[in-house]
C-alpha cells in the first residue's frame, strides 16, 4: 500500500464551534514521508505543528495540537477524514487558531477532500499495529486495545444523567466505504442542559443548529444516522487516534469515550512503543528512490569526519520536514574493535549521534550553510524518550529517519528512529541549538 495525498489544492472558510472565529485555510498537497502539518499563516515566520503524539495538548471538549504559545484546535473532525480516506501526507495553512467547525461531523471534510482529488505517492505506508492487549480505565470509563489485523472500534455509551435515548452499543470496521457512509456524517452533540455551562466555561461560542445535534428532554432526537452520538464517539476516537497513524490495525473497545481517555491510551501506546510494531506493507524498505546526497554533499555540509562521520547517504529528503539517511556497517568500524571484543556491538550513544547528524544534515542544508570550523554548527542540548530495541552489529544497514518537530529561530527538537531490515532498533527526541 502507497502513500497518499491530495491532487489540488483547496481553500476553507468557517468558524471554530469553540471560539466562535473565522479560520481561512488552504489544503496544499505534499510529498511522501511529510506527514499532516498544520501551518500557522497569521503568526510571523508561520510556525508549523506536526500532527503527532508530541504535539498533542492537553484540552477541554476537543483535541489540540501545538507547543509552546502555537497551537490548532479542534483538529480531530479534519483528521479523522484524513484517516477514514487514508490520506498520509497534507500541509494545512490556516489564519487561525482553530479548524472551522464546517457541519460538526467530518462529511464536509471528505467532501472537500475527494474534491481535491487523491494521488499515490511512491512511498509505503508505515501502519501501527497493536501487538499485545493494553487498557486505560478511568472510574466507570475505559478504552481497551486488543490486536487484529483490521481496524475495528466498538463504542458503548450512556449518560447518567441525560439518558433520553437509551444506551448505545456499536461497532464498526472503518475502511473508507464505512468511514464515508456510516460514520463521517455524525454529528458533535450536546444535552441542551448542558448549553449554558459550556459557554460559561469560554467554549462553544460558534457551536449552533447546524454544526450541532442538541438532545433535548422530552422531544425526539432528530438523528441523520441511527445511533449518531455513537458514531460520532467513533469519529472523534478515529481523529485522535490519527496523531499516531492514519494507518491503524487494532480492535479499540470504548466505553463512555471522551477526547481526555482518547488522549491517555494515545500517550500510553506512544510511550509503550514496543507493544507497536510499526510495519511496512509490500517491502522491508521503503522505495525512497535514488541518492539524494552522497558521501561528498555531506561533507558540504557537516564538519565531521572520520573516524566520527556516521552518515554515509541521503536517500530521501523533505525540506524543512524529515530526512532518511543510511549508515552502513562494516567490521572494519574502529568501534568495533573496543565493543565487544568477540562480540561486536554498536554503541547506543552512536546510533543517537548517526540519528543526530542527520537531523543536522535536514537543518543545515534549508540554511544553505557549509562545513566551517568552528561555524555553521548544531549543538545538541537536550536528549528525551530514548529507547533501544535491538542490537546492531557488523553487516546491519541502519536507515536513519528524523523529523523536524519545532523550530523556533535558534532553536529546535527534532525526532529520530533508527530501523534494521525495517524493524526499529532506537528512538529518541534531540533538543539542538544553531551556532552560527
């Protein structure tokens, strides 16, 4: 399976159902391995936030991306049309701080998407699997993640204290027929007692009729779909889950789900990575193409050099976004030599700093800089989330993919992982700061 993205692109215009503002966004195609970046046009430098677990923020009634003073709310009716067509790789440019609510579901979302028209990329996808069973429980809530070789989501919902329509049990396998027909036209609802309390609380202030199901007592829901709130429940699970992947196998078992449980199983997948396996479909490497930047144009641009130069090609490269390079591993590795005698075995810290001098190569190189003593360098100031899979020894080709999570002027956090024969053997977050 190939990776996808939009054709053409296209312009949105709506308010946000919480802050009731007026967001223009642009969808822009972008290539393979780029991801779903939101960028902030009406901020200067437009600072970009990619859509990860990372960037995942901590809100009421909705699911933010951001850091610092930069954020996108509301992102999960978008992305969960991302995820239910499939789509890997967007640039969002929008003049706001949060995604227009549009008809509260995600149908005008795929809509404008299929409009857009969608193309493969020559890259494969990368899918999460859920390996082993994992759970999450919070009082009488809880979401339950359990394997399969689909993607299927069962949600059980009732209200104690609004129950005017019975309890809802549903599940569904989400594939694109599925997602278009039976879950993106769900709509956001709310119980009308509840109204008054999320205006005081500073939310909901473009949320109407139109964008919302309001469940009055008394008087019959005018649901579009049978079990709406249900399935809506499944479109937000489906959105948020897509900081992790647009590409899901799993069977998730919801009961009483809101964007807060959503948010903890997703950290606790993200932290407890190797119950994950992240897999290609089709080839153990992806087809990234021919060499982007040879031994030579490396040296161009970094000031390291043997025996300390661990990157030997770039084979894929995505400005200002992620970069893949390649370290090849001989026995002829002056490392080697010291650790292990008998059992050679490649320090840890060297596969940090191979993931390091690349990320450094994806910084460097957009500055248009070259290799100076003592100039054009990158500092590496801070090291977080590091995890070692699996030892790699002499005749193991490493492939070195680093993301760009921030940038702000001097400084930046990028996101590595290192792969053998696709499987992942380390990970880390590097903090760095850019000496002139």
């Amino acid at each position: 399976m190939l990776q996808k993205t939009i054709i053409n692109r296209m312009p949105i215009e709506g308010a946000g159902i919480h802050t009731g503002r007026t967001a223009r966004v642009t969808l822009c195609p972008a290539e393979a391995g780029a991801g779903i970046v939101f960028k902030r046009t009406d901020l200067p430098e437009n600072p970009s936030i990619r859509l990860s677990a990372k960037t995942l923020l901590s809100s009421a009634r909705c699911t933010e991306i951001g850091y610092e003073d930069v954020s996108v709310k509301t992102v999960e009716h978008f992305a969960a049309a991302l995820a239910g067509l499939g789509i890997d790789n967007i640039t969002v440019e929008i003049d706001g701080e949060e995604m227009p609510a549009l008809g509260g579901g995600s149908a005008e979302y795929a809509d404008i998407i299929l409009k857009c028209g969608i193309a493969e990329l020559k890259e494969e996808k990368s899918i999460t699997a859920v390996k082993e069973p994992m759970w999450i429980y919070d009082q009488d809530k809880s979401v339950v993640a359990l394997p399969s070789d689909k993607f299927i989501v069962t949600v059980m919902l009732s209200f104690d204290s609004f129950n005017y329509f019975g309890d809802e049990c549903l599940t569904l396998e989400i594939n694109p027929e599925t997602f278009l027909k039976e879950i993106a036209p769900a709509r956001t609802f709310c119980f009308e007692e509840e109204i008054e309390g999320i205006r005081q609380s500073g939310l909901g202030k473009g949320g109407n009729t139109s964008n919302t199901l309001v469940i009055s007592r008394g008087k019959p829901a005018e649901f579009l779909l049978p079990k709406e709130p249900a399935r809506h429940k499944i479109l937000d699970f489906i959105g948020d889950l897509a900081v992790l992947s647009v590409n899901i196998r799993g069977h998730f078992i919801l009961n009483k789900p809101g964007h807060a449980l959503n948010h903890k199983i997703i950290a606790m997948i993200d932290e407890r990575a190797f119950k994950v396996r992240k897999i290609r479909e089709g080839k153990s490497i992806p087809n990234y193409g021919k060499t982007v930047m040879d031994i030579n144009d490396i040296k161009k641009i970094l000031p390291h050099r043997y025996p300390f130069l661990l990157v030997d090609k770039i084979i894929d490269i995505t400005p200002g976004q992620k970069i893949v390079g390649v370290k090849n591993l001989t026995a002829n590795e002056e490392f080697f030599n010291g650790h292990y005698p008998g059992r050679p075995i490649m320090p840890g810290v060297l596969i940090i700093e191979a993931m390091a001098q690349t990320g450094g190569l994806l910084v460097l190189s957009e500055r248009g800089t070259t290799a100076e003593a003592g100039h054009n360098l990158v500092y590496f100031i801070g090291i977080d989330n590091v995890k070692f899979r699996q030892l790699v020894v002499p005749g193991d080709q490493l492939i070195l993919e680093v993301e760009i999570i921030k940038v702000k002027k001097k400084l930046g956090t990028v996101r590595g992982a290192a792969y053998v024969d696709s499987n992942l053997v380390c990970e880390a977050e590097m903090k760095f700061y850019l000496v002139d």
